[in-house]
C-alpha cells in the first residue's frame, strides 16, 4: 500500500514538473513575441531607448569582437591545416577546400559564436535583469506598460543578437579569407575555383538553412536568458539559480537548433 | 550643471556614432556576402541548358560540375525523371564556356570508387557547329565499380596464364632449358659450330669467308683502275668536257648563222610583200586595157556602120 503512494506521488511530481516545465516554455515564447513586437515598433528607437540601445550595442560587442575574430582565426587555421593536410595524404586534396567552407562558416563559427555571446554578454545582460527585477524595476510589467521593457530590456536583449550576427558574420568572412590563403596562397589564381567551390557549397537550401540557423541562434542567445530570469518561477527542490537555468535552456533550445539544421542540411 | 548634461548629451552621440558604425559593418558584410554568393552561384552570368540522357543518373546531385579537359565548364542544375524512365540532367553551361561544346561532343558520367562522379565533355572536332541552346544528348555512362569483376575475372586467367607458362613442365621451361645446353655449348665449340652442327662445314664456311675477302681485294683493285681511266687526267670525262666545249663553240656558231638567215628570210619576205603589191597594180591596168579596147571595138563598130559601103546588117531567117 504505501508502494503504490510512494508510486503515484513520484507520478505525481513528474507531471507536476513537466507541466512547470512546458508553463515556462510558454512564458518565455509570450514574452519572446512580445519583445520581437516591440523590437519592431519604431517608438523603440527613439530618444533615451536609442541611447540606451546604442550603449549595450557598443558594451556588448565592440570589446569582444576583435578578441572574438582572432580566437576564431587561431582556430580556423588549425582546423583548415589539419582538413589539408589529412585530404592531401587521402588523395582527396580537392575536396578539401569544400570541407573547411562546410565544417567553418557553416558549423562550428556560427556555434561559436552564439556560445562565446551567451558566456560573455547575455548571462550578464541576464544577471543584471535579475537584479532590477529583484529591486522592483518590471513591477509595471504585470499593468500592462512597455516603457520597461524598452528602456532596459529591449535594448539587452536586441544587443545580444546583434553581437551573436556581427561576430558571426566577420569571423565566417575571416574564416573564408583565410582558406583561400591557406590553400591558393597570396595569388589570385585560384579565385574561379575558389567561388566555384563556394557556390557549390552554398545551394539556395543550405544558405536558407544557414541564415535561418544564424538568426534562430541570435533570437535564442538574446531571449532565452533575460526571459528566463524574469518569468521562471524560483523552484525551492530545485538547488540551481534561475540564471543557470536559463543557460540550461539557452544551450538546449541551441542543440535543438543546431541538430535541425543538420537535420535540414544532411538528411 | 550644464557641463554635465554636455558631456552627457555629448556621449551618447559617441555611442550612437559607433553602434551606427557596428550596424553598417554588420549591414555592409551581409550585403557583400548575399552578393558574392550569387555571383558564385552564377546568378549574374548569361548561361544555356544542355540535357543529358541517362539510364541511372546514381551519384549525380545539384551542383555536380560539367568538366572539359578537367576545367569546370557548367553545373548540374537539376535532375528530372522523364515519363519513358529515363534520367534527365539539366545542366547550366554559361555562354563564354559553351564554345567547347560542338554538334559532335561525348559526355561520359563516370563513377570513382571513393563515390565521387564526374560529368566530363570531349569535343574531337572543334570546328564543328557549337551545342545549341536546349540540346538533348546521351551521356556515356562509365562505373569504375562495375569493371572490377570482370577486372577480377581477366586478371584471375592472367594469373593462371602465367603459372602454366611458369611451371615445369611448361613449353616456356623446356625452352630456356634448350638455350641453356645451346649456350654450353656455344661456350665449347662456339657459335658456328652449334649452328652447323659440325666442325668441318664451320670450317668451309671461314675459308669461303677468306676467299670472298680476297675477292673483294681484287674488286677494290678493278674500281681503283676504272676510276683512273674515267676520272684520271687524260680519262674519259676530261675528254668529254672538251667536247662539250667544242660543241658550245659549234652551237653558238651555227646561232650566229640562223641569225643571218632569219634576216635574208626577213628580206625575201619584203620582196614578197613588194610583188604581191606590183600584182595588185597589174590587175588595175589589165582592167584599164580591157576597158579601153572595148571603147576601140565599139568606136570601129560605129565606123563601120557609117562607111557607105556598109551592109546593112541583116539577119536572114531560113
């Protein structure tokens, strides 16, 4: 007899538990459209939520996009050596320049970046939130008004996605630079091959699927943190914060992501 | 108080300048980027459609490149099924590589065995007429993977070829056994020997060899000869040559000659011109004569008439 409570109560707190789970996934999607329609509105970027928004651009990608470029330029180097050199001593040297663009600019940059932004801006845009939220900031939000959320939200949340797209971009134009170096040397020889390659590469459906990836990766690393320390509930059976959590769901909403578009690419 | 608002108000332009700097960076690459891709994805060259033809199109996808002569020359744009089960390759070939492309290409679809597959061009004849826009063609289907049985198959009866010609009892066998007594014995008798048979014909044969050394002693002596009494100093051609002086001396003479009688022609041709002109005259003045002796007839008939003892000219009938 007491099996079966002890069985139904464990039931019991599963449900509860997915229930809470699927209610904060809710929350966050509302409050990620609400953003995303405020984002759009012109009023956001006008007068101090311009300069606000101009401030969190600047804080949050103008220090770590050179480090961010070099690091990712190191890295691509490695890797575009050991592609070469392994499809030299394959015979399978003219495939190579079509694995460094597909496993670099398509992969693992974009990841990379997404990754390096969460770490390094959004769970500190989140923490900050926190904090406000703690001494009463969004008390208007449950009202009805915007004027939070524009003023110190919006601009955290729209710099985030900038950060992850412009260091996106430049380390994947950097990456592709050094490639052509690397294989072709400093000669413009091989430019026809090259943006032959590229062209194979990059099929209308996989840029599609890039952009798409490149944007959802930006949506996620901006929404997912702020949102999750502002509307997940403190748990007490729980011993994480709720910033750690909103990491925990940043990185699975991004596997989700990445595996689709491995999915989309591949299969 | 107003110091600070300044340079409050002076910032925040900063900040706006440099996140307007961080946007059109971002706005900048993506732009050049959307624009590199297209011009690699060949959106901004004129190009025309070839199709080819294929049983099994296996291992060909969309951007698959066209080759010719190893240079990529299109790109395979998509890949059909026609209603008759056959396999059509849409192809994109741009207009300045199209002149590789005659009336009279091949076009082979070759499968390697890493799985790579290659669409590959051949033009014999490049002054035949260029591929027309929209040409249908068939492609050669060539798999590396389908010849290995039969590579197999011929290379297993190579093998077996060569261990029958390699065995010992093998025609191949007796035969290096038969040069290697021949080679003994050449190292005994030496080589004519082993070829006659025999010591004594291999003897006729060095003394024939003697003789004919002998003989071709004396030829050599008789062409020595001949050459004196031809070529020598008082040999035949020396003599030959003065003649042929002498006969240029008889020539140039015997021109000199037909000269003078080519102008006595010349002159015997005037006379004749002369006389055929005196003739003429004597035409005109037998001509006169007649005339005047006809006037000398008439003027004694007329006399005669009028003379009184003049018959009455009468005819009398019978």
């Amino acid at each position: 007899m007491t099996s079966l409570a002890s069985a139904w109560s464990v039931l019991a707190d599963l449900g509860r538990s997915a229930l809470q789970w699927f209610a904060g996934w809710r929350r966050i999607l509302m409050f990620s459209a609400k953003l995303l329609v405020l984002a759009l509105s012109p009023s956001s970027y006008r007068g101090p939520n311009l300069v606000a928004l101009s401030r969190h651009l600047v804080k949050d990608t103008a220090p770590i996009l050179l480090w961010f470029t070099l690091m990712t330029s190191i890295i691509s180097l490695v890797i575009i050596h050991i592609v070469v050199v392994t499809s030299v001593s394959y015979g399978l040297s003219r495939y190579a320049l079509e694995m460094v663009v597909r496993v670099l600019v398509l992969e693992l940059i974009p990841l990379t970046a997404a990754m390096f932004v969460a770490l390094r801006c959004a769970l500190p845009n989140a923490a900050e939130v926190a904090a406000l939220h703690v001494r009463g900031a969004f008390d208007g939000l449950s009202t009805g008004s915007a004027e939070p959320l524009q003023r110190e939200i919006l601009p955290r949340v729209v710099s985030g996605m900038f950060s992850v797209l412009l260091l996106a971009v430049v380390s994947c134009v950097v990456a592709a630079v050094l490639a052509y170096l690397w294989v072709h040397g400093f000669t413009a020889g091989g430019f026809p091959s090259y943006t032959r390659t590229f062209g194979r590469v990059f099929s209308p459906e996989l840029s599609l699927i890039f952009a798409l990836k490149t944007l959802g990766l930006s949506l996620a690393v901006g929404l997912i943190p702020i949102a999750s320390v502002l509307y997940d509930r403190p748990n007490p059976r729980v011993r994480a914060s709720t910033e750690l959590r909103g990491l925990v769901r940043l990185f699975f909403m991004i596997l989700l992501i990445e595996v689709a578009s491995l999915v989309g690419n591949y299969l | 108080m107003s110091d600070k608002l300044t340079r409050e108000q002076r910032t925040s332009e900063s900040l706006e300048v440099r996140a307007a700097l961080l946007v059109g960076l971002l706005v900048l690459l993506m732009a050049a980027s959307a624009v590199y891709l297209l011009y690699a994805r060949g959106v901004f060259e004129p190009s025309q459609r070839l199709v080819l033809l294929a049983d099994d199109a296996e291992g060909v996808t969309v951007g698959t490149d066209l080759t010719f002569a190893g240079f990529p020359i299109g790109r395979v744009r998509g890949i059909e099924l026609s209603a008759d089960g056959t396999t059509r390759i849409v192809i994109d070939v741009p207009r300045k590589d199209a002149r590789w492309l005659r009336e009279s290409s091949v076009f082979t679809l070759t499968r390697g065995l890493v799985g790579n597959t290659n669409l590959r061009a051949f033009s014999g004849v490049l002054s035949d007429p260029p591929l027309p826009a929209g040409a249908e063609r068939r492609v050669l289907v060539g798999d590396a993977t389908a010849e290995i049985p039969r590579l197999v198959s011929e290379t297993r009866d190579l093998i077996r070829n060569l261990t029958q010609l390699t065995s010992a009892d093998s025609a191949l066998a007796g035969s290096l056994g038969n040069i290697q007594s021949a080679t003994e014995k050449i190292k005994e008798r030496g080589a004519l020997g082993v070829l006659f048979g025999n010591e004594a014909d291999a003897q006729k044969l060095v003394v024939t060899l003697d003789r004919t050394n002998a003989l071709l002693a004396r030829i050599d002596g008789l062409a020595a000869k001949a050459d004196q009494q031809v070529f020598g100093a008082d040999g035949l051609m020396p003599e030959a040559r003065a003649a042929v002086v002498q006969l240029n001396a008889a020539l140039l003479e015997a021109r000199e000659s037909l000269k003078k009688i080519d102008a006595i022609l010349v002159d015997a041709q005037a006379i004749a011109g002369n006389a055929r002109a005196a003739s003429n005259d004597l035409t005109a003045l037998r001509s006169e004569v007649d005339a005047n002796l006809r006037k000398v007839s008439r003027m004694i008939d007329e006399v005669n008439r009028r003379w009184p003892f003049a018959k009455p000219a009468e005819i009398k009938l019978p």
